[in-house]
C-alpha cells in the first residue's frame, strides 16, 4: 500500500502522524510511505530522519495526498484539504465528526474512507488511540489551570500548592475517565486539593483506592456541582461520550456561582465541549473570559508538546496502520471488530450512529461481509 504523511497546518499543531520508527515498520513491511517535507520538524524529526528509514519526502501536501491510498494524520483535514481527499481514499486520524458539520459535509462530498482513531473501541470500552492523548491532554490540562490561576493571567492570583500556612487550590474534575484521572494524579502531585465527580460508582470506588489521600471522590449531579463551584478555583472538564456531543456540565448561569478569577479547563472542547460558554481556542489565543471566568478551550492540548505526543500517539496507532496496510481496510475491519467501529463514513455515507444522530443523517450500518 501507499500511505501518505502530510504536515499538520491546523493551527499551532506541531505533531505529525507517525514518528521515522513507526514509517520504518511500515517500509519494512513492503509498503512505500510519502511523508511531506517538514512534516516531522514541530515533533523533532528531521526530512532525513524519515529518509534514512526509507520514506519518501515529497514537497508539497498535495503531492501526499494525490500519491497514497492511505492518508494517516493527526488532526481532522482542514477546509485547504477537503479538495485533496479523494473518493476511495483511506484517512485514518482524529475527526471528532460530531462537532464538526462542516467537515462532515465534505467527507461525505468526497466518498472518501473516514476511520477515526477516537471512535476504535475495544470490547471492554477502552479506546486505544484516544488513551495516550488523554493521558497528556489531562496532565496539561492541569498545568494550564495552575498558569492560568495566576493574577497577571486573569485568575485569583492562587499557588495551585499553596505553601506552609497557606491552603492550596481546590481543583474539581469533572469525568473519572483516562483525561480525569491524569488530571487529577497531576493535580494531587503538586498538593492541591481535588475532588473527582462521576456517575460511575465502580469508577468511583476505583479512583478513591488508587489516587493520593488529597483526592476526594464526588457522584456527578447538577446538585453536588453547583454545591462545589463557590469552592473551587479550577475546573477541569473532562466528560467523553465515544463519537457523540460531550454533554453540558457547567451551564451559563452556574458561572455566577463562582469567584471571578475561577479557570475553566475544557478537554471535551474536541467533542463541542461541556461548559455551556465554551468555544474553541487556540495555542495562539488560548483564553477568553466571561462573568469574570477564565475559560481555557484549546482543541488539540497535546499539540504543545508535539514530540511526547507523537511518539505516544505512533505506539498506540501504528498496530492499526499496519494491519489496515497489510490488509486492505476492508478485511483489517472485518479481521477486528474494535478498528471497525473506528469507521465513520464511508462511500459518502454515515456508518457511525452518533454522528448520523447528532446531524439528522441516514444511518447505514457498514456491511464487510
């Protein structure tokens, strides 16, 4: 198979699809892989990087995206790059379709082959390519709510710590998930307090075992949130339904229930977010402030430190792009039923529920048999 790297051109996104040790695999498994020039720089790879392992280095995106069959990515295509995927054509990255209608108009416009990386799920629930850039998304998560207490940046003004004599910040997550956890673990590891809300009480009773004594745990009700916000001076947002809308957690009018100066953390923004006043930002213009509350919005958390993140991403995907290469899409999808739930349009049509609900579309079960 032909497989295709383009560069990343979202903005400030500095990963890119697959790391030279994860090209190596595929060319050692007889495939050729394009990569576009520069594409590995933000990430700390060089063109002849991708070249000693014998990749490909073509100048130009659509040169990349005119060569493979398949296209393996980061980030969902931008509108540049709608007219450059091509009917048939294989792209497997983040789409986050359900918050995008744009763009899912135009892959559906493009007959293309959509494999999401978010929506492959394995039988017990777990998602194996969202796992690693949760686990970094909530580590930074955190960090980015601590910089952004501080006063010359619009918060209280507050040591996430604290020191002797001085109470640290109360930091409250909301979902118990990959993203919640580690935001938490980072959270308790610099000493402020947390509370983690969730409505699984397994999940519940899990984390209250594992994490630090600093961590309490919360069933998440409209009730107890509203009972915990006057407390709170960060709130990391957490919540993932697989493929659908993130639901609102922190509606418009819970903003005046806490103190100016409150961060707002927002890692489900990729999935419309669940603050009600949330919106999109970038690494460029990260922050906004509403009711006195800092909202922290950026889409893609991990993209700020690109070589972590591509090197954690490439693990997790590259089983997949192997199995997709060596096999076809088609018989890899039949072969594991977890990469075939990562289908979500194909051939123009919609063959993932959540997004044909989201948008009022034709759902049409996909058939490999």
């Amino acid at each position: 198979m032909i497989i295709g790297v383009p560069k990343e051109i979202k903005n400030n996104e500095n990963r890119v699809g697959m790391t030279p040790a994860g090209v190596g695999e595929l060319v050692r498994h007889g495939h050729k892989v394009f990569v576009q020039s520069t594409a590995g720089v933000g990430s700390g790879f060089s063109d002849s990087d991708y070249e000693d392992v014998g990749a490909i280095i073509l100048p130009a995106i659509e040169d990349v995206y005119r060569e493979a069959d398949m296209i393996v990515k980061v980030k969902e295509p931008i509108e540049s790059e709608y007219p450059l995927v091509r009917a048939g054509q294989l792209v497997f990255t983040y789409f986050h379709f359900a918050c995008e209608k744009e763009l899912t108009d135009a892959m559906l416009k493009s007959g293309a082959v959509c494999l999401a990386y978010e929506t492959v799920q394995l039988a017990n629930g777990a998602l194996p390519l969202l796992i690693p850039m949760s686990e970094v998304a909530g580590r930074m998560a955190t960090l980015n709510g601590a910089y952004y207490l501080q006063k010359t940046k619009g918060g209280k003004g507050k040591l996430i710590s604290g020191v002797p004599g001085v109470s640290p910040a109360n930091v409250l997550v909301l979902g118990g998930g990959i993203v919640g956890e580690a935001a938490a673990r980072m959270a308790a590891g610099l000493g402020a307090q947390v509370t983690v809300a969730d409505i699984s009480l397994p999940r519940l009773r899990q984390l209250g075992n594992e994490l630090p004594p600093n961590v309490r745990t919360l069933y998440s009700s409209e009730h107890n949130i509203r009972q915990e916000l006057p407390f709170v001076d960060i709130v990391i947002g957490s919540v993932l339904v697989p493929g659908d809308k993130a639901p609102h957690l922190i509606t418009r009018d819970m903003l005046g229930l806490m103190e100016p100066g409150t961060v707002l953390v927002d890692v489900a923004i990729d999935q419309g977010g669940c603050f009600e006043t949330s919106h999109p930002t970038t690494h460029s213009e990260p922050v906004y402030e509403i009711d006195g509350i800092v909202h922290y919005c950026v889409a893609n958390i991990p993209g700020a430190v690109p070589n972590t993140s591509t090197i954690a991403l490439t693990n997790a995907t590259l089983k997949y792009a192997l199995a997709l290469a060596d096999k076809g899409w088609q018989k890899a999808c039949r072969d594991d039923e977890a990469l075939r739930k990562g289908l979500n349009i194909v051939n123009g049509k919609v063959v993932y529920k959540a997004v044909a609900d989201v948008f009022g579309l034709p759902y049409e079960p996909i058939c490999l048999d």
